[in-house]
C-alpha cells in the first residue's frame, strides 16, 4: 500500500471557463487524507463547477488539479474513475429504469474483483437499510430522500480513495438531512476521503474539518470549519444570522 505524504488532492491557481465565462477564477486548495473538507457558497459561486473539474467532467483553461501525484488536467474522466475519484453528481442523476441494484452495479463497472463488489454492496445496504428494502425496485419510483442515498451508495461502489458530493441534502426534509450527513460521517470513519459541496452551511460546517469559501468563482475564505461556523461575516451570508 503506498504511503502519500502530501496531500490527496491539490488544486492550484485553476481557471475555468463555460465559453468565455469564467466560473472558476484561480483557485487552490488542498484536501489531505481521511478529511472531510467542504466547499460552501451561494449558487454560481463555482461550486459545483470545481467538483467537475476534479472529476475530469471539465478542464481548466489554466492551472493544475493533482491526485496522488497525477496530473488530473491531463487524464481522461474515465480514468480518473480508476484513480480513486469517485462522484455523487448534483441532481442525483441515478438511473430511473433500472433497478437499485443494478444502478449500484454500475457503479462497481470498472471492477473485477467480484468478492470485494459483493462486500462493498453488502455495505452500502447497511450504510442506507432503505435501499436494501427497495433492492429490486426502479429507482425512478423511489423517494427524493432514497434516490439520494441511491446516488452516494452507487459512488461508494467504485471504492474511492475520495469522494465527491455535490449538494447532497438539496430538496430533502431535516429528519433526512440528518440522516444524509450521520452517513457521510460513518463513511469517512470507514476510511473515505471526501470533498463536499453544500447550500446548508450550517450542516456542512458541523461535519467538515475545514473549508472554503467561494464567491463569484473566486476563494473568498478559507479554514477550520470550527472557526468559520463562528465568522460574523459567514454567519450573515451563509448561516442566517
């Protein structure tokens, strides 16, 4: 097993454009491993944006991303699948005609060590007993809140080294909100490394070690997600108060 000694993701100085719109304006930042780290800003901050980038979906214009050593502005989406990155999209994006099992199935797609799928799968059910119970329904007929987990259990099924959620508790009630980040919590303590895109501040803060702050495309703020929960100026903008 190689040891990293740096960090598990590195951006630097990234620019990236939608045509000549500029959605990420020259960020850095660092998620080290077993971290929970979480990007919070409004909408058209660059959140979302800068998961994209991450996960191949997008290339910056200018600067480097890295994981592990390797230049992920030049490797292909599908490789960096194969990397360790895994992402749970905003919008879930699930599979609504297929089954919850064959949507987690396509999220081992790249593995051949069937045992270990087995486990995983077997794990994922047990991180969300729901989706057990609806095992062989059409995800299309499921709930928002399970098509959610739907969305997180799927990505778990490539095994990542890290992975990135993109609004996960979007359109949920609190008692699932809840339940969304408790999960996130156990997934981490099982060795995940995560990058997180979040509107709920609040809930966000609560769970990360750190984060950043984007505005505009640009890094406003960064730090202990203990000490921004505390920033007047972030509990103006982002905490309602």
């Amino acid at each position: 097993m190689s040891v990293v000694n740096g960090p598990l993701l590195a951006l630097d100085e990234i620019h990236v454009y939608y045509g000549n719109i500029a959605a990420v304006k020259g960020l850095s930042l660092i998620v080290w491993p077993g971290e929970i780290v979480s990007l919070i800003g409004s909408n058209g901050a660059g959140k979302s944006t800068t998961l994209r980038t991450i996960s191949g979906l997008l290339r910056p214009r200018r600067g480097t991303a890295t994981f592990n050593s390797t230049r992920l502005d030049r490797t292909p989406a599908e490789q960096i699948v194969r990397l360790g990155i895994s992402h749970s999209p905003e919008g879930r994006r699930i599979f609504p005609r297929m089954s919850v099992a064959e949507n987690l199935d396509l999220g081992a797609f790249i593995r051949k060590d069937r045992a270990a799928v087995e486990h995983d799968r077997q794990n994922v059910l047990e991180l969300f007993p729901r989706l057990r119970e609806r095992i062989d329904q059409k995800a299309g007929t499921l709930s928002g809140g399970e098509q959610q987990m739907l969305a997180v259990a799927r990505a778990l099924m490539a095994r990542p080294k890290l992975l990135l959620l993109d609004e996960p508790s979007m359109g949920l009630a609190p008692v699932l909100v809840e339940v969304i980040f408790e999960t996130i919590r156990t997934i981490r303590e099982q060795g995940t490394t995560i990058l997180l895109v979040e509107q709920n501040a609040l809930a966000a803060l609560g769970i990360a070690d750190r984060a950043y702050v984007l505005e505009s495309g640009s890094l406003k703020l960064e730090g202990a997600a203990r000490d921004l929960v505390r920033d007047p100026e972030i509990a103006r903008a982002y905490l309602g108060g």
